[in-house]
C-alpha cells in the first residue's frame, strides 16, 4: 500500500481531478490517497472567516456564493450523468450549508477551523463521486473519524494508528481508499488543522500509521530541483536525497516540501517521492535514508531575515553567557535559525521578527546590539561531512564578489548555510549554481 498526496493544484479543476482519478488508479493497488483542497477555495474560506470576524455577514454571503457558483461549474463538467451530478450537489450542499449555519452565531476561532475545514471535505467528495461513477469501489476515510492531536498539538499517534487501522479492516474490498490532508480533530473533539505541512504532513503521518511501502507527494513540479527555478535558468530536479538533505532544503526554501512532513517518514523508514501531476512518468525525487552520495546536490533561499549581533567585553573568558542570551530568545518565545559566536560576541538570526524590539531591549543588558534586516539565508546541501576536502571551498569560492555576513558549517552533516544581504540573493544563487552545477 502506498499513501499519495496531491495538492490543491492537482485538483485545482474538473480537467485536473478527472487526470488525478487515472493517477490513482493506474498501479492497481488500494492505495489511500490524500487530497488538499481545491486551488482558490481555502482562500475564499479564510475570506469568509474575515468577514464574520467583523460582522459583515453580506461580505461573507457574497464571497460563498461565488464560491458556490465556481463548484457548481465544476459539478456539470466533472461528471456524465445526472445521477453523479446530483449526489455531487448534495454532497457539496452539506459543507456550504454548515458554513452559513455559522453567519448568525458570534464568530470565534472555532468557527473559522470548521468553516477552513470545509475545503478538504469538498474536494474528497467530488473525488469520491467521480471515481464510483466511473466504477470504482472509493472507500472514504473521514480524517475527523481518526486524525487527532495531544494538548501539545502534536499527533496523537497512538490514536491515530489504532483508528485508521480499524477503518481500514472494516473496508477491505475497497479499490481505493480517499481521505482529507490537513484537518483533525483536537485533544478536546474540535475541529482543528496540522498547520506545520497540511496535506504533505498528513501523508505523512498516514505513511507512518500503516506502514506503508511509500510516500507520493504529487504537485505541480517533477521533484526537488538543485535550485529555485523561479530566479535560477537551467535547474534540473535532484534524483535521490537523503532525509536529512530533504528536511535542510524544505526548511530553508524549497516550497515543494514542508519540513514537518519529512520526520514520521523518516522515523519510519519510508520513502518519500516528489511527483508532478503534469508530467506523471518523469522519475521525480526519492527521499530515503540512504548515504549521502559524495557530492553538493542543491541549493535553497530563505527570505526576510534578521541578524543580531551581541557584543560584549564581559564575554571575555565569562561562563553562562551563552546561556543568558538564549534564554532571552526562548523568553520571547523566538526560534533561532544561524549561530556564530567569537571571544566577545555572538550573532544570530531569526526569522521572525514580531518580538524584536522587545528581544533587542533585553539583549542590551549585556552588550552592544545591533540589528541587519532584509537579509537571506542562503543553504547548500550534500554530503558536507568535515573529512570531505574542498567542498566548503568550493561554496566560498562561488561566493566570492558577494559580502557574507555569516557562516554556519559544522553543525550538520549536510548543511553550509551563509548570510548575505537580500539584494545579492539572486547573484548568489546563480553563482551557486554556475560553479556547483555547471
């Protein structure tokens, strides 16, 4: 069994999900297939939730209606008979009437996860429509039924594992299995959502609570590329990564791939392919624990940077520095993402900045600080072990007509990341590119 995921693009039409139902099916197997909402629906709903927050119940007629009217578009060119169409309306006339069953109640942050949930409900029951119309035994499996997290937000994957499992045992002539990404219940019965990853976590988790042989994420693009396409010519996907390189790429830039998706499979020992809808023969990218193979693979950005830098001559041969000075970004509830440190000073880098005039203020008791804003972390991943001579060289020596700012090497075995200003991000990720790749 496989779990394949395909995002809100894949299914973003009639056209795209009649492409996704052959997908599906073409292996043969009893596959359980994931499905985001369709492209443009979480929008509108988050536009919807808007407008109830501040009481413009017209506001938010008038964009669910339009909504209503682009599914109803949908319904008459997805299926064939009036049967299916029909099932379709109803199926659809249940989550847009949940939704306006929330316009004359006092909006709350509740209600605005069961009015988001409603986009994943929607396309999953076009898709499982579709596919018994066209003969296919499509077994639902309600991700509300068995998808839960702990107090702490994190999965609960006891629970999940136990109910998926039943769900499963209780429809085993199924051809196909259908679920929802992104929504769960909480700890206290609440509709809620993953947030970190949506559909490309629960994939995940689904992977991990069944074992499954592999992971499929399909999207709009064939694999991890070696650069970003967007400001890079001649980018060509990456054939196998490493768990590790997939999850510093993901987390630095790559879009294709949300972080938290890569550890349950990980842990798991799972592979994971990236597979682009469009182009279904091409060979994507495969994620394994696998050995790194020896070389620089790719190259990710990381926009809207900000460094701080701490120095002080108290530092001088001083124990517990360090420590005071994390403790003050744990204080603000503020990760850090690059570290350097010398005799007498420190700097790092956050990429948020909602609490940085309080971080800065506190930092001050110990030292000078100032702050460089509009920068970019830029991450180049491979094999990047020390004893690997010349690599590191060959990052700088790309580098060298830019200003770095910061150097992180060593802290992983797959990993130099380097500081540089946002307006030299597009020259280094060209010169990367030319003098790694090319």
């Amino acid at each position: 069994m496989k779990v394949l995921k395909f995002g809100g693009t894949s299914v973003g039409s009639a056209a795209r999900m009649k492409h996704v139902a052959g997908l599906v099916r073409r292996d043969g197997d009893r596959n359980i297939v994931v499905l985001s909402a369709m492209s443009g629906t979480t929008n509108s709903l988050v536009e919807i939730s808007e407008y109830l927050y501040k009481g413009n119940v017209p506001g938010a007629q008038e964009t669910l209606n339009a909504l209503e009217t682009k599914y109803s578009g949908v319904v008459e060119e997805l299926y064939d008979t009036d049967e299916a169409r029909a099932e379709a309306r109803r199926r659809l006339a249940l989550s847009f009437g949940h939704v306006r069953s929330l316009f004359g109640v006092p909006f709350t942050e509740a209600g605005e996860k069961e009015i988001l949930a409603q986009g994943e409900l929607m396309s999953t029951a076009l898709m499982q429509v579709y596919l018994e119309s066209q003969g296919v035994r499509a077994v639902m499996l309600p991700a509300l039924d068995y998808m839960r997290t702990l107090d702490s937000g994190e999965p609960d994957m006891t629970h999940i594992t136990s109910r998926l499992q039943r769900l499963l045992q209780m429809h085993p002539d199924a051809d196909i299995y259908l679920t929802q990404g992104y929504i769960c219940r909480n700890s206290h019965g609440g509709i809620d959502n993953l947030k970190r990853g949506g559909s490309d976590y629960t994939a995940s988790l689904i992977g991990a609570a069944t074992d499954a042989g592999e992971i499929q994420i399909w999207t709009d693009i064939d694999g991890m590329h070696n650069n970003d396409p967007r400001y890079v010519e001649n980018t060509s996907p990456v054939g196998e990564l490493h768990f590790e390189e997939a999850a510093e790429l993901a987390y630095f830039g790559a879009k294709i791939l949300h972080p938290a998706c890569v550890l349950p499979a990980k842990l798991n020992n799972i592979p994971v392919r990236l597979l682009n809808t469009l182009q279904p023969e091409a060979a994507g990218t495969l994620i394994y624990n696998a050995p790194a193979s020896g070389r620089i693979k790719a190259v990710a950005a990381k926009d809207n940077i900000t460094a701080i830098k701490i120095k002080s001559g108290r530092m001088l041969l001083a124990y517990g520095f360090l420590h005071k000075i994390f403790e003050t970004f744990e204080n603000h509830r503020t990760s850090i993402d690059m570290m350097a440190t010398s005799e007498v000073g420190v700097s790092v880098t956050v990429d948020n900045d909602s609490r940085l005039a309080a971080i800065v203020d506190d930092l001050k008791e110990f030292g000078t600080v100032t702050v460089d804003r509009d920068m970019v972390i830029i991450c180049v991943v491979g094999d990047l072990e020390w004893h690997n001579r010349g690599f590191e060289t060959a990052v700088m020596s790309a580098l060298a007509d830019i200003p770095v700012r910061m150097v992180s090497y060593g802290g992983s075995d797959y990993n130099i990341s380097v500081l540089v200003r946002g307006c030299d991000k597009l020259k280094a990720l060209q010169a990367l590119s030319e003098h790694l790749f090319n």
